[in-house]
C-alpha cells in the first residue's frame, strides 16, 4: 500500500543510518554527503512511497553490488571455464560493474541484490556449488571458490582495487559514488511512483559542497561492511 514504507519508526531508521551535519552514515559504515533534513526536503513526494530508512538501504546494497554479481557468478565461471581465465573474468566482472553500475541504480535491482547479498544465502550457495565440483574431481576450482569467497566477504578484493577504481569513477561521476547511487535512486523511485522530485539539481550542489567539506570522512568510512 503506497505511503506505508514510509512511516517506519524512529528506531528503525537509527539502525539503518546515522545523522549528522554534514551526511548520513549507513549502518553499513557508507557516507553519504546529505543530510536527512536535505534529502526529506528534496525526495519529496518519494518519501510517500518508499522511507528514507529503505532508500539508505537500497542504496548500500547497490554499492556493493559488485561483490555480490561476482560472488553469484564465480561458480559458474569456474564450472564453464579454464581456472586461469575464470578468475581474470570474475576481476574483470567486479571492475566494469564498479565501473557502470553507479550510472543506473534502481528499485527492481536494488531489490534484488538486497536479497542476494545475504551472507548465509550466499554460504549454501556456495556449498553446493563447490561440492558439484568437488564431486566432479575439481579441486583446484573448489581451492579458487573457498578462497574468493573469503576475499570477497572480507572485503580484501575491494581494498585491492579501489584506488584505481576511484580514480576512474571520479572522471566519470560528478559525485562520490555512494552519493550517485542515492540520488539516482530518488530519481528512478520518482520515476516509478510518478512523482515529481524539482530540487534534484539542489541535491548535487549540496552533496558537492559536503563532500568538499568532509572529505576524510568519505576516505574512511567506505569501506565495506562484511
């Protein structure tokens, strides 16, 4: 029923994120360079649709939808290919989706991966795709899995990466990609619940100007959580 997600309880919304004068940090230890008051003012008629509780959340899953696409897909790479090529395709996977994915957001995906990044979903997957392979006598496939698995989970694969990813995001987003994601998430959910959102553009001077502010806060509080 429209307008019911967004009337969550204030306890609710404290665990999803905490406010301050500069952004919002997530309960998963992401900031976002807005604060509540901001984003209630500019989502609008959004907020009637979808809480701003739910919108932090969608927008964490969706930041690290790279470690979940690439943990759902190594199985299959690792059945259907050579270890050695397997592996160069999951990093390659894992960069052009760190790449594109802030530059299209959305409700149904956010959903989506919001449903498969969950750990335990994710630790019965892989235990029976590993013992597939361990019965198919592909022990150094089920060596890669364990290991990535671990790699991805901790977030070791993402520290790796991300200094070169950053610098490639920055000369394609004009925000911090946390931020992207969010904004663009208010802007597809306005698409879809058909509402308007006319200080999007506000927004992103915000944002811009918190983020110039506070930017050693952003450099130590993305990384993710496991």
């Amino acid at each position: 029923m429209a307008g019911e997600d967004s009337h969550f309880s204030t306890a609710e919304e404290s665990a999803a994120y905490v406010d301050t004068p500069y952004g919002l940090m997530s309960a998963a230890g992401r900031w976002y360079h807005i604060p509540e008051d901001g984003l209630r003012e500019y989502a609008g008629s959004v907020l009637d649709h979808v809480s701003l509780d739910q919108l932090v959340r969608w927008a964490d899953a969706w930041l690290e939808s790279p470690r979940t696409i690439a943990l759902w897909i190594l199985p299959i790479l690792l059945w259907a290919l050579p270890l050695v090529w397997a592996v160069l395709g999951i990093v390659g996977l894992y960069c052009g989706w760190a790449l594109a994915s802030p530059s299209f957001p959305g409700v149904f995906g956010a959903k989506v991966v919001s449903v498969l990044r969950n750990v335990y979903l994710q630790g019965l997957y892989y235990a029976s795709t590993l013992s597939f392979l361990a019965v198919g006598e592909q022990l150094a496939a089920v060596g890669i899995g364990l290991t990535a698995f671990v790699l991805f989970r901790w977030g070791i694969v993402e520290w790796a990466l991300r200094s070169g990813l950053r610098v490639v995001q920055r000369q394609l987003y004009p925000l911090p990609v946390a931020d992207q994601i969010l904004r663009g998430l208010i802007v597809r959910a306005a698409v879809k619940y058909r509402v308007s959102v006319p200080q999007v553009d506000a927004i992103t001077s915000d944002i811009i100007d918190n983020w110039g502010t506070e930017t050693s806060a952003d450099d130590s509080t993305e990384h993710p959580a496991s």
